[in-house]
C-alpha cells in the first residue's frame, strides 16, 4: 500500500494583495480591457501552481480558478445559460449572469452550503441543451496552462450530481420538473469532457459532490449510483476522485464504493465519523484522500490526532493520500502578512500556505515515520497549545450565569398596541437595510485616521458631515424609518469585533464572499466582553439631526460568529452567549438614549443550519436563544428588527418566528417573494420586508417592477405586517444608483398605498 503523497482540493484565488478584485472591477469600470483582466487571472494561476509545487505537494489541483464564481463557470461550461443572456458572448454574458443588465435580472445568489460564500445559482428547464462550451473548455484549457509550466495537474469540476441539486428550475418550467429530471443528457457532457481532459493527459480528474454531505433521499443516492457507474465506465477517462466535504457522507459512502470511481476524497474533520466507515466500506483497490487538515478554520492542526486517524486507514486502501477537508478559498492566504497580531495567537493560526505545509508535514510523517519529524511537531504542538492572555473572563461566565435567559419581552399583541400610541408610522413603511455607499472619501478618512495623518476629532467631523448628508437625502426622498448611513463601519463583523474583547483583526486576512466582494473575518479566540457602547455616539448623533426615528443598526451572535473564525476550545453555543450579552448591554444603551427601532442584523442564521437534519433542531435552539437572549428586556415601545439575506430560509421559518422580532426584512427581489409565500403558509404574523430590489446589480429597478414586487408581497400578506426595503445593505453601491432606486421604491409604496384601505395601520 502506498501512503504519504500529498495535495489539496482548492487553495485561494483572490491574490495576496486582492489583484483579481481590483482588475474586476477595473474591468467594469473600462479602465482596462479584457486581456488585460485575462493576462491578471492567468498570473494568479500560475502563482497559485508554482506556490503549490514549490511548498512540496505530490499533486496539485487545477480549474479552482474562477473570475467570479465556480459554480456560474460550471454552468456556462456545460451551457446551463438561461435564454435572456444568449445573445450576449463572452465576458460580457458571464458577467451579465452574475449582476444582470437592463432587461435581463442576474442568477440567483445564495449561500455555499453553510459557509459565507455565496454562489449564483443555475436555471435549468425541460428546454435546456447540455453543450460543452466550444469557444471555453475552461478545465482543458487550464490544463494546458499548467502544462506549459511543467505541471501535471488534477482538473476540479463540479459533480453532477451536485450541480443538479444547487439548480433551480427556470423561470416558466412546468410545475413538477425537477433539475435533476436532466442527470442523463448532462452526463453525456461529462462523459465528452472526461474524454477530452484524457486526450490532453490528464491522468486523474476531481469531482466535487459536497452535496453527499446533506441528507439525500434513497431516489437521489439511486442517481448518485447511476451516475458513477456510467461516467467510470466511460472507456475514455482520466482517473476518477470523487470529492466530498463539509460534513460526514454516511450512507453515500458504499454507494460511491460500489460504482467504477477510482478515488474518494473524504472530510475527515467535518466528517470525522466517516473514518470508522473506510475500512468495511470495500475501499481496498482506492485511492483516498483523507482531509486531515480544516480547510474551514484558522487553527493550527492537530498533528498527533490527525497522525492517529491517518493510522487508523492503513491498509484500508490502496494508496493513502493526505489532504485538506475542503478547498482553502475559506481561508485567507497567509499568516506571515500578518505583522500586528499578539505573537501567542498569531502562533497559533495556520492561514492556506501554512495548511500546505501541515499537509506536506503530514504526509512526510506518513512516509518516513514520526520520529523523522519529532521536534517539528512538538513545535507545532507548542504553538498550537499557548493560550493568549485574556481568554478567560470570569466577570462575562458569572454574569451569564446570572441572567439565564434574560428577561423575556411583553407578547407581541402589547408591543404592538404601545407602539401605535407612541411611535405611529403610515401603511407599507419604507426603510433600508442599514449602510449607505461607502464613498472614496469615507474610505480615505478612515484610511488617513489609521495612519496618522488626521486626529480623532477631524475624523468624527468628517463622519458627522457624511451623517447630515445621509439623514437629509433621506428625508428628501421620502423614507419613514431612518438610518445612518454607517459610515465609520468597515465591515458589518469586523466594526463590532475590533470593539469587543476576545476578537483580534488581521490586516490582509481577506477570504472571497462572492464576486469581488472580499471580507476579513476576525479571529474570535477568547471571552466576549463590550468594554464601552459602540454604536450609541453615532445613532444617537444621527437622530438629534430628524424628527423622524432612526435605526440603531448592530450585527447578531449568530452572525458575528459565522463571520468570524471561532475559537475550538467550548461550544458555539456558549461563545454565542457570550456575544449576545454584550449586544444586549449595548441595545439597552441604545433605547437608555432614545432610539426606538433597534435592528440586530442575522444573515448568517439560514447559513450556519447544519447540512444534516437530525442537528439542526439543537443549533436552532441555541440560535434562537442568543438572539432573544440579545434582545430580552426591551420595553415595548421599542421595535426590534432583524435582516437576513441571501439564503433558502424555508426550512427554518419556524425559527424566524421564534425570534419575536418585531420585524424582519429578508432578500426576496431575485427569488420573487418565495420567502414572503413560505412565511405566510405557516401563519407568520410580525412585521415582514421583503427585499423589492436587488442592490447587488448595478441596474436601476423601475417604478412598476418595485411596485409588482409589492403586490406580490401582498398576495400573501396582511397590508399591516408589510415594511418597503432594498434586500441588503447599500455600501458596495453607489450614489448614482442608489438615489434614483430609493425614489422608485418610496414612489412605488406610495402606489400601492394608495389602492389599500386608507384606514391607519398599528404601528411597528
């Protein structure tokens, strides 16, 4: 048996000073053409390759690249291209998929299973023709790249089966079609592909399948099955690996076993479970990749138990491979660019380079045995083992203890009766989701504090200017509930995070969250403690400017520590305690000064549901709680509202329920009200804003097409729970489309207002 060589199944595309961003959206702008974005993209490539050789690996991965998304490159690889966008080629049809253009809205965008990467979804329909994308065999011509570098690389493509299943019928398809009704005509394309990338020399090709580790129906492993016995047999193909991750993959794994592939490539850290399964599972004749390596979180791993699973597999297959448990796109790139982090933490984090190295240190112990490389891992284990002063707060756990639960809040039929006394707002009140553009010049201000170059004082000027401008754009538009703008805020986690105790911030830690839309998510690595109010300055400075009310804006527990890179040494759930009471102290300052719209903003809430249905009644219990836990206590005359975005939150619509937000506002414009119809199936009777636009377009949204938004709102709910918003926040757009969208938003509400009972709503 053969064991130690070593790879990865996806590293970083982004660019160590983030240059696929940057030719992106210079490429949009027309500051550069397309060979010059293309020259970017093909340097990142080799990069990528030459970093990945040069650390030691047996094998790298190749087509891991993507300009905006690997699943949009999927589906115009295969000609999954809905019908409006076909008379467009090239970049320019790839791009009008991801963001639209006028008359033809873009994909739908929604989260990469629980991760924060978001991917756009395929339309496919009983019309669609599978075809190979003559002018664009990306994965062979990525081949072909790294050949000429000297490089035999494993082209990823997207499995079938997983493509079906993250698809979406087309708009018009017959009520009962289903995506994956059409696994046989796209087989045929896979099976095309597989025999080109073998013409060209590709000895082993990676399937992606994540998908295996969600429930799957015994119909779908029937077809998972069927489609593994017909590509293996192919008697034109590389080697097959079938890759799965993010969880344990149960039942599939025989099913896998039993067809032609050649290789799987198992979570081993996700799905550690699925370790125990190897050995009866009939792998003897296989390659396995056995993903020791968290390919989702920053810590260093650890060796020794990595070293003891590894040796569980011998013998169990033909040739043991060490890998990581998924792609490092979910990491940032590397730890030594960050300068300014406290060295016992910093020593213990492991960015995607230093993942490689684990990996290759791993496979060496395999091969040359452990007392090879004995003072390497005992200096490993030294670093991973030190604990940063301040990670025990003793004050936040007694505190914690205390409280419980909180105090819970009157039943919503009184909240509504006091707020109709005191804080009256017309039918279909309109509103956004929190942040303004983030100017060149806000960016520069906060650029030249950081630096030096301006004192606090100017600095807090230059935002208050930005705040009167905000506050009095909004009150010519018409808007009823206010924000701030935000202005200050970098990021909606990283602001809060760099205000708490326990986070620490990196400096280039960015990770891709889609398009070139890049975050930096802090490193939560001990207790939460709020040392002093956040917010209350700025909110509290934008209402002395309006007698309308304004919305005090915080990001929720749950949120907070999706984005964020958490600690691994207690649950989720009691960490997720810890951030609630601290937003809890700051909510109460919040309303001490005044404020009466709160928003704790949950994106995150549909993302974190674990792909596995028997876990998630627990996450939903410990979720729901810290936000309530967050929000308990606050007197019925203050609203509180919540924001979700850019997820399939049917399944947990019970759970938004239990929230006892006064309001929550939901991405609705791209999936046309979906959520608004599941809400209103299940009786939900809060206060419900339905996305009516989509900000992540550049277009401008017409009158009638935000009016059309509403009735269909209206179509499942009460007039009285309707609040009027954009989908998401507004920092990533800019002026010249936000101002124009915004007044055909309020124009359209007044519209429709204008047709319903003119008979005065309760109040929100």
């Amino acid at each position: 048996m053969a064991a130690g060589r070593t790879t990865v199944l996806g590293y970083p595309r982004i660019g160590q000073r983030r240059e696929l961003k940057r030719a992106t959206e210079a490429y949009w702008s027309g500051k550069i053409d397309a060979t010059a974005l293309l020259d970017t993209a093909a340097s990142l490539r080799r990069q990528t390759w030459e970093t990945l050789r040069d650390a030691g690996l047996d094998e790298i991965p190749s087509n891991t690249f993507s300009l905006y998304d690997q699943v949009l490159d999927h589906a115009v690889l295969v000609g999954a291209v809905p019908p409006r966008f076909r008379q467009l080629t090239g970049l320019d049809r790839y791009f009008a998929m991801a963001r639209g253009v006028t008359g033809a809205p873009p994909l739908e965008m929604t989260k990469w299973f629980d991760t924060n990467y978001h991917y756009l979804v395929p339309e496919v329909g009983p019309d669609t023709v599978f075809r190979l994308d003559e002018e664009h065999v990306k994965p062979v011509e990525e081949y072909h790249e790294a050949a000429a570098l000297g490089l035999d690389t494993r082209p990823v493509l997207l499995g079938p089966l997983t493509f079906l299943l993250l698809a979406k019928p087309a708009p018009g398809a017959p009520e009962g079609f289903r995506p994956l009704d059409l696994l046989s005509p796209l087989l045929d394309v896979y099976a095309d592909l597989l025999g080109r990338l073998a013409d060209v020399g590709a000895s082993w090709v990676q399937l992606d399948e994540p998908a295996l580790a969600a429930d799957r129906s015994p119909e779908e492993l029937a077809l998972l099955r069927a489609a593994y016995d017909r590509l293996g047999s192919s008697p034109r193909r590389p080697k097959l690996l079938v890759a799965t991750y993010f969880g344990p993959i149960r039942e599939a794994l025989g099913v896998l076993a039993a067809t032609p592939v050649d290789g799987l490539a198992l979570d081993l850290v996700a799905g550690a479970e699925d370790a125990t399964r190897v050995a009866s599972a009939g792998l003897s004749r296989r390659r396995l990749v056995a993903g020791l390596v968290d390919g989702r979180n920053v810590w260093r791993t650890n060796l020794p138990q990595a070293l003891a699973v590894a040796a569980s597999l011998l013998g169990s297959v033909d040739e043991l491979m060490v890998g990581t448990s998924c792609s490092l796109q979910h990491v940032p790139l590397d730890v030594s660019l960050e300068t300014s982090l406290p060295e016992e933490l910093r020593g213990r984090l492991a960015f995607a380079r230093q993942k490689v190295d684990e990996v290759v240190l791993l496979g060496r112990a395999l091969r040359e045995g452990r007392e090879q490389i004995s003072d390497e891992l005992a200096q490993a284990e030294a670093a991973r083992t030190r604990r940063p002063p301040g990670t025990v707060d003793a004050r936040v756990r007694a505190r914690l203890a205390a409280l419980g639960d909180g105090t819970p809040r009157g039943d919503y039929a009184s909240r509504v009766r006091a707020r109709s006394a005191t804080n009256p707002l017309p039918l279909l009140p309109t509103t956004t989701i929190g942040s303004f553009p983030q100017t060149s010049e806000i960016r520069a201000a906060r650029a030249d504090l950081r630096h030096g170059r301006i004192d606090e004082a100017t600095y807090k000027a230059r935002m208050r200017a930005e705040i009167d401008k905000v506050i009095a754009l909004q009150e010519d538009i018409g808007l009823d509930v206010l924000v701030h703008g935000e202005p200050e805020r970098n990021d909606m986690v990283q602001y809060f995070a760099e205000r708490l105790t326990g986070f620490a911030c990196t400096e280039s830690g960015w990770v891709q969250s889609y398009g070139t839309r890049y975050v930096r998510p802090p490193i939560l690595y001990g207790d939460v403690a709020r040392p002093e109010p956040i917010t209350v300055e700025w909110t509290t400075y934008a209402q002395s400017r309006t007698t309308k009310p304004v919305k005090g804006m915080l990001t929720g527990p749950v949120t907070m520590l999706a984005w964020s890179f958490v600690r691994d040494d207690q649950s989720l759930a009691e960490t997720a305690r810890q951030v609630a009471l601290a937003l809890r102290d700051e909510i109460r300052d919040l309303e001490a000064a005044g404020i009466r719209h709160i928003q704790v903003d949950e994106p995150a809430l549909r993302e974190r549901l674990p792909l596995r249905s028997a876990d998630q009644p627990e996450y939903l219990r410990w979720a729901v709680g810290a936000f309530r836990l967050a929000t308990s206590g606050v007197a019925d005359t203050t609203t509180i509202h919540s924001h979700m975005c850019y997820s399939e939150f049917g399944e947990i619509v019970d759970a938004i329920d239990a929230l006892d937000a006064d309001v929550v506002s939901v991405e609705a414009a791209r999936s046309r009200m979906e959520l608004v119809h599941d809400l209103a199936r299940t009786g939900y009777r809060r206060g419900i804003g339905p996305g009516v636009y989509d900000i992540h377009s550049p277009r401008v949204p017409t009158v009638e097409e935000i009016e059309d938004a509403l009735r269909l709102a209206l179509a499942a709910l009460d007039p009285a729970q309707l609040w009027v918003n954009p989908d998401c926040g507004l920092k990533t757009r800019r002026y010249e489309e936000v101002v124009p969208a915004l007044r055909a938003m309020v124009e359209a509400a007044r519209r429709v207002r204008a047709t319903l009972h003119p008979a005065p709503a309760p109040a929100r």
